[in-house]
RNA sequence: GUCCCGUUCGUCUAGGGGUCUAGGACGCCGGCCUUUCAAGCCGGCAACACGGGUUCGAUUCCCGUACGGGACGCCA
C-alpha cells in the first residue's frame, strides 16, 4: 500500500502544522461496517499522538483497527472513557462522540518536516472544511416526483443531523428537454415539504464555461480527445455488439488521432484505460467493486459545444465544495466514471451514498413516466408534508420500533448511513395512516389552513378559518386526508342540510321519538349555557324522563343535524354549530320528523 | 448479453452465529368500548427465496442457483 492510501481510504483530510503534527483533521472515515467523522479539532496532544473527537455511527466492528499510513488511528475511548468500546458487545445503533487517538506515524512525521512535498495530503493542499455539504440536482424536465422527494429529503435530513448546508442546483444541461416550468414545480414541490435549500437554486446552464475549461484542460494534459465519429457511427458500433452479445460501449478509435479535420463536427471524449477495478466505499452500498474494463470513452462535450451530466456534475460537486453525494442507485454505475474524472483533475471526491430506489407495487423503479406522481399532487389530495416526509423517511431507514415522527426528530435522527440496501416499495395505506396519526398530533390552527383550501375546492364559499379550526377536533379522527374531511365537514357549512338521507330517515324516524324529541328540543331552547356537557345532561334528563333509548334518539337528532346517521358526536357537532344555527336544525328537524310519521 | 446491487409476514421493517416459539408497524380478520362513523384498546392470521458448505449450532458467515432491480446515451 502507498503511502498516504490508508487516509485516502478514510477520506480524511490533514493539514500539517511546522513541525509536522496534525493541525486539523476532518472528513469522513470509513471503517468496516461504519462511518465515522471527525466532528471535533484536537482536544489533547501528547507527542506522536493527538487526540481527536469523533462522531461515530453505523456498525462498529470489534477489533477495529486501521494500520499503515500516514495517518494512523491509534486507539479509540468512548465518551465516557470506556477503554475500548468495540469489546463491549453490540453497539448497533448510535455510539456518539467517540474520541480517538490519531498520531502520524513518528518517522513519516519526520520526513514530512524535511521535505512536505512527500505528503500526498499536504501536496494536494485541498482545502479542508469541517461544513458538510449536500446538494440536490434534479434535472428540470418534469414534476418533482415522489422519488425525487425522498432523495432530497435524505439529502435535507442527513445534513441537518450534521449541521451542514445544502443547496440546491437544477442540472438544466440537456437544453433540450429543460424547462423554466418544470424548474418551478421542482421549487413549488421542495417548499411545501419544508425542503428548501441553504443555498441556492444555482443552475448549471450558468457554469458552461467552467466545465468546458475543464474539459479542454483535460485534451492538453491528453487525458480527453477529440472524437469525430458520428452519432450514427457510434449507433451501429454498439448494435454491432448487442448483436454478439458483447457489452455495447464505444472502441475508441479516435484516440490516437493527431488530425483534426477542419470543419468536422467532433466531441471531446475522456480517456478511461480499461485495466484495474475502482473500488470505494459507499454510505449505504458498502464497498462497491467496478471493473475499470465496463467503462467505454465518456462524451463530456457534445458536438454542439456543451458539457454533459459526468462532466457538469464532477466540475460542480467540486466548484461547490460537496463533501457528500447522496443520490439514487441509479446513479451506482456513474460513480466510477466520475471518480475516475475527479482523479483526472486531481481533485478529492466528495462521499457518495446511494440510495435503493423506490418501486411501483409492480416491482420497478418508480419514475416519471412510471407511476410516480407529483409530490404536489400529495397536497392535492389532502396529505400533510409532515406525513410525507415521515412516510418516505422510513422507506428504507427505521429507529428502532417508532414509526411516528416528527421533522425535527427526522432531522434529528435520521443518518444516510443506516439505510437499507434493498428497494422498497410504495404503500398508500401506510402513509394514510401516518397523515391521520399527523393530523391528530398538530394543533389545529396549523391545520385550519389545510382544511379551508379543501373546503375551497370542494365548492364552499368563503369558509371560515376560525369555523374550520372548530370542526378539526370533530374530524380529525375520522379522516385519513384532509380531502375526506372537507368532504365530512361540508354539514357544517350548509344552510339547509336538507333533504336527509331517505335511508337515515326510514330506519330513525320512528313514532315514539316524538315525544322525547320534542322534550329535548323544547329544553335546549331553555339551556342557559350552550357547550356539549351541559346539552349531554340535558339530553340525559329527556331520556330517564321519558325511558327512551340513548341511541335511538340521538341518531334522530344526528339526521336532523348533519343530514345523515353519520357524523361527529353529536353535543360536539351543536358546540360547533352554535346554539341559533343547531337549534334551527334541530326545531326543522322535529317537523320533519312528525310529517314522517304523520303525526 | 455484460457489469453492479438486492432477496425476513401482502407492504415497510427489527434482528448480523445459540436469547428466534423470528419482534414492531400498516393492511386484513375478530373482540371490547360506544349516540352513528371513526379513533382507542385487546387478540388473531401471516415471513427468514432455494441448494450446498463452514460450525456443536446458521435467519445471521461463505459459495452457487433462482428470482427481482439498476446501469450499459452526444438523458440526467
């Protein structure tokens, strides 16, 4: 192993003070079955070793221990100075704040102070921030879907939990197909899940410059070329080979090419030498081995003068500082290609975590043009973003047995590195379930809004805020969305509810409801103060005075209230109302009773 | 076809050599409560893909098979 490999391993950063000690020391580490990050500057030094802090999670591994290189871990101490934690016996979710022992190995130390030049770490001179980065990139050629969502809610979610910054970049490349409308609704869709970036919307149309530089650095340092096979040239090349079953991919017969025919129309192609494998380690994949000979010469300029996605995104992950990529799975094989143009330019790549997609109940991925819907189309039908974000967090994550969370414990909680492998697949009933558990926990003027907008569409003029606020309690326990319970609470609204529903009519309206019915209605009129105990005991006292059956008689005064036999309790359902409008219900009502049962 | 990844109740998941008679949640079924409908509470049904190995012992580790997914663009 080279000198310096074992911190590349762990994608720790070092910056080397005078005398050759570790002055800082940041960046994610890697471990077997883990990740750690260093969160904290020296707390102690002793000569040869310098104590760090780091934040730990994931799997720890007993007997963890890291040798060779420049930087070496020397040792671990938990928070609470337990020798070594590892030997303690699972520690399968959070074991914070573990401080470790971090020392240069003596002699390199040594050598470092003679000539720095021979630490790969300080020759990079990367600029180290202790900030983690994320960035959400959709590209702006549709609606943000729902698979979308949950990628920039991780994205939101992990940083969050690490106290970084995210920023959102649209990778409007492909001209083409972006446009200014899809953009919005990416916007439009990330802020009603409270996902709106740190920093940003940046686009990537605004940066060509930058990746073309980039680009052209890379044909003078001979790592790029130029490449005049046409479109249809490269077509039948990879039919060719689908045909003889080989993998269809590009030969590079433009390689060695020193002409430059004038007026041809050519694209800059990367040098990708097929010999090796690229190996790194992934957040939530683990380690990924990709053999080096899969990968074909990769356009990074098209014949009309722009970048494509690898080059963009590998010019701008670094441009921006990401320190974390966290995408979908989709984007595995693209890695390698990436990582291989990050080393072309002799820049640090960010850590990657990929994320298992997200299936249609038919078993494949879930995407625009396959089953996903807008997130704004969630809204729509009356669902919380607190249930949507709770419900897609726990496609692939979970904390133990809590299913019900809040966004602050999400981002509280939540860590990319405790995701799943495997694909999961999306289950409407759940996130019903979870928007009802929401709707219960929130205060309703929170949700009065949401209500109001429904009542809206559901054709209700003007509803009243404070009037929705009231009705929530009702409801709240009845409705899976807040679609369902507009529709529930439209009763209330109403200046008639009439005509009833026949059926609730037929099988309540029964001749000795009279009496107790006319009792009841004649002493609310009297009740001095309307709230539903005080109109409970009332109705209590009509059925000892008259012996009628408490269901009986309050499913007459249900139909006469909401129209139907199905409703909120009914003293709650006249709190609401009020005394005028419950008492004109309910006086109709009575005559619409003895009409029913020609009395 | 090639490469990468995955596989625990219908679905989301816990569990990473013995504690597994495999835990929780949604849904479903039944009961209780009850002024209707819900909600709530209690109970029930229901899973380690298959085959080899390693081991005293495998759901757990290794190999293979099957199945599923992803990628193989002058899309991102």
């Amino acid at each position: 192993m080279r000198r310096g490999d074992a911190a590349r391993r762990l994608g720790l950063e070092a910056v080397f003070d005078a005398g050759g000690h570790v002055s800082q020391l940041l960046g994610e580490m890697a471990i077997p079955h883990g990740e750690g990050m260093v969160r904290q500057g020296l707390v102690a030094s002793q000569p040869g070793r310098q104590l760090f802090q780091i934040r730990f999670h994931g799997r720890p591994h007993q007997g963890f221990h890291v040798d060779g290189g420049i930087v070496q871990i020397l040792g671990l101490l938990s928070a609470h100075g337990r020798r070594d934690p590892f030997q303690a016996g699972r520690h399968r979710h959070k074991t914070d704040n573990i401080r470790g022992w971090i020392g240069i190995a003596p002699e390199l130390a040594a050598r470092d102070r003679h000539d720095p030049r021979h630490s790969p770490l300080i020759r990079r001179k990367v600029p180290v921030s202790m900030t983690m980065r994320t960035r959400f990139a959709p590209s702006p050629t549709g609606f943000l879907h729902i698979g979308g969502a949950r990628t920039a809610l991780f994205n939101h979610l992990h940083t969050r939990r690490h106290g970084g910054t995210t920023l959102l970049r649209v990778e409007d490349t492909d001209r083409e197909r972006s446009t200014e409308a899809a953009t919005q609704a990416i916007l439009e869709g990330l802020a009603w899940l409270g996902l709106s970036p740190d920093e940003g919307p940046y686009f990537q149309s605004d940066f060509t410059q930058r990746h073309l530089d980039a680009a052209w650095r890379l044909v003078e340092e001979g790592k790029a070329y130029r490449c005049t096979c046409s479109k249809e040239e490269v077509d039948a090349l990879r039919e060719e080979q689908r045909a003889s079953k080989d993998k269809p991919r590009y030969d590079g017969r433009c390689r060695d090419r020193t002409d430059h025919p004038e007026g041809t129309p050519f694209v800059l192609r990367f040098r990708l030498d097929a010999v090796g494998e690229t190996v790194w380690h992934d957040m939530i994949q683990g380690t990924i081995r990709y053999p080096n000979d899969e990968m074909d010469d990769l356009i990074l300029v098209r014949s009309d003068g722009s970048p494509t996605y690898n080059l963009a995104v590998v010019v701008d992950d670094h441009a921006m500082g990401i320190t974390h990529v966290i995408r979908g799975s989709d984007h595995l094989s693209n890695t390698p290609r990436q990582l291989a143009l990050f080393r072309a330019f002799g820049w640090e790549p960010p850590i990657y975590g990929h994320m298992p997609l997200l299936h249609g109940t038919d078993g494949a991925k879930l995407s625009k043009r396959h089953g996903a819907v807008s997130v704004l189309q969630y809204r729509e039908e009356g669902f919380l973003p607190e249930a949507v974000n709770n419900y897609l967090a726990r496609l692939g994550w979970s904390h133990g047995d809590q299913e019900f969370f809040t966004m602050e414990e999400l981002e509280r909680l939540f860590d990319v590195t405790e995701v799943g492998k495997s694909a999961s697949v999306f289950n409407a009933s759940k996130l019903e379930w979870l928007n009802t558990q929401h709707m219960k926990s929130l205060d309703p003027a929170r949700l009065a809004p949401e209500l109001v907008y429904h009542l809206k569409a559901l054709g209700v003029v003007q509803p009243d805020p404070a009037l929705a606020a009231a009705i929530i309690p009702t409801l709240r326990d009845r409705a899976k969305t807040f679609r369902e319970m507009a529709d529930k609470a439209r009763f209330y609204f109403m200046e008639s509810v009439e005509p009833y529903l026949p059926k609730a009519v037929d099988k309540h309206f029964q001749p000795e409801m009279v009496e107790p019915f006319t009792q009841w209605v004649e002493r609310l009129a009297a009740v001095p103060l309307w709230e539903p105990a005080a109109l409970e005991a009332e109705f209590n006292a009509v059925l000892e005075a008259t012996g009628a059956a408490k269901g009986k008689l309050a499913q007459v005064a249900r139909v006469a209230l909401a129209g139907s036999d199905v409703s909120p309790g009914i003293f709650e359902v006249m709190g609401v109302l009020g005394r005028e409008r419950a008492l004109r219900r309910l006086s109709r009502g009575l005559e619409i009773l003895r009409q029913h049962v020609g009395a």
